[in-house]
C-alpha cells in the first residue's frame, strides 16, 4: 500500500493538471510562468516554439523526450500541451478536459493542419468566458498522447 501510494505521487508530481493552472495563460510570460511553477523545464526554442518538459531528458539521436510537454509559440502566442499516457489517465489531460466541458461552452471542431502530424487533425473547441487567454481551446488524442492547443482569436 505504501509504495502505490508513493508511486501514485511520483505519476502526478509536477504536471499541469487543472483548468486554473491553463486559465490565466495569456502570454509568453504566463505561460513561463506556469510551466516554471508545474516543474516543467526548458529545453529549447525551436521555429518560434519555446518548449518545456517534465524531466526532460535526450534520446540516442540527440532530440529530447519528456512524457509531458509544453510548448509557446511567440509569432503566434498559441500555446499547447501535449500529455502521453500515464498509469490512471492522460497525466492531467483527462481532468483538465472534464473541467473545461463542465465550465466552459462547446464552440465547434476546428481541423489544424501543421507540420507535425501529431498535432494536426480535428479538436473539440470551447469558449471559456472564465479565461484570460483570447480565443478557443481545444482537445483532441492522437495515438497515446492527449493535446490540448489554444487556438487565439482571429
């Protein structure tokens, strides 16, 4: 009992893993900071992307691997995270989805096309009236990791 106990910590530790953690990013600094306060550590900036990992650490080819990620995009102030699959759920995804569909309204599926297949495809989007972030926010799983993006007014 007293190590699931203490491997149920290690699994969430440090995640973001509430609606209000993701509520009030409405900038590059918002997000650094929550990411920061999530334990979440910097790797690189890549084409405009500022990425963020849990524990983060580099593969055999020299590309980081985390099982959670955050990611900001300064040209377009978008943001995202990306959760793969943990013990019980989505490491926090499956809560923070659950809390939005709960509080916020259902907008519509929005398809994004990008470069990275894994974040293109459809999302369920919500108006979150609660937020400070400007625009919609959606969810969508791609094999074993749960997305969530912020899609910023047009």
């Amino acid at each position: 009992m007293l190590f699931l106990l203490f491997f149920i910590s290690l699994v969430s530790f440090g995640q973001v893993d509430s609606f209000k953690d993701i509520q009030g990013i409405s900038s590059l600094d918002q997000f650094k900071r929550v990411m920061i306060e999530n334990n979440y550590q910097f790797t690189e900036e890549e084409d405009g992307w500022i990425w963020y990992g849990i524990n983060p650490s580099k593969d055999e080819d020299d590309r980081w691997v985390s099982r959670y990620w955050g990611g900001y995009n300064t040209s377009t102030n978008q943001w995202t995270l990306q959760y793969s699959e943990g013990l019980f759920n989505f490491g926090g995804y499956e809560d923070i989805f659950d809390e939005v569909k709960e509080r916020c309204k259902f907008f519509k599926i929005v398809k994004f096309i990008g470069a990275d297949p894994q974040l293109s495809g459809e999302y369920a989007c919500y108006s979150c009236p609660e937020s400070s972030y400007k625009g919609k926010i959606g969810f969508r799983l791609y094999e074993n990791t749960g997305i969530i993006r912020h899609f910023p007014e047009e």
